[in-house]
C-alpha cells in the first residue's frame, strides 16, 4: 500500500511540475557564481524547488545520524551503569 501511495504522490508532483513549466515559459536569467544561464521560468522555479528539499533531506539525514549516534553512547553508558550497579550489588551482599 506504502508503495502505491508513493508512486501516486512521485506521479502528482511530476504532473504539477510539468503544469508549473507549461505555464511559465518566460526567460530568465540565472547567475549562479560563475555561470549566467538562460532558462524557462517554470523551469528555473521547479529546479529550485527540487534542490531546497535535496537541501533539507541532507540536513534531516545528518540530524537522524546525530540522533542514532548520540543514542548509541546513551546505551552504552547505561549498560556500563547497570554493570557497575551489579557488581556494588554483589558486592554488598557478600560483604553483608
């Protein structure tokens, strides 16, 4: 079912870039750095849609990694807790 719906919306956003570029054929020109371009403006518009959610899938991924990594550590640290709450544990019963 997942794969329907992402198939659909894939679809759906094609189709409405293609409208978007359909519907702003204008020129423009694009200064990038170094580089002057001269491009439809729908497509110019869709181009920069594109990059700005590759720009934020990459900072999303690289938060999800810092999430993982951190509750990584905070595993570790509890396993080397409960070690050591162990071992006081036995040690004071054979102590007492």
């Amino acid at each position: 079912m997942s794969r329907v719906v992402f198939y659909f919306t894939v679809s759906l956003a094609a189709l409405v870039a293609l409208f978007v570029s359909a519907m702003n054929i204008d020129r423009v020109e694009v200064e990038l750095a170094f580089l002057r371009i001269a491009t439809p403006l729908g497509l110019a518009l869709v181009v920069a849609f594109v990059a700005g959610l590759v720009a934020g899938l990459i900072w999303r991924v690289y938060w999800v990694a810092e999430l993982l990594n951190e509750r990584g550590r905070l595993r570790r640290a509890l396993r080397l807790a409960e070690q050591r709450a162990r071992a006081a544990a036995a040690t004071g019963e054979n102590a007492g």
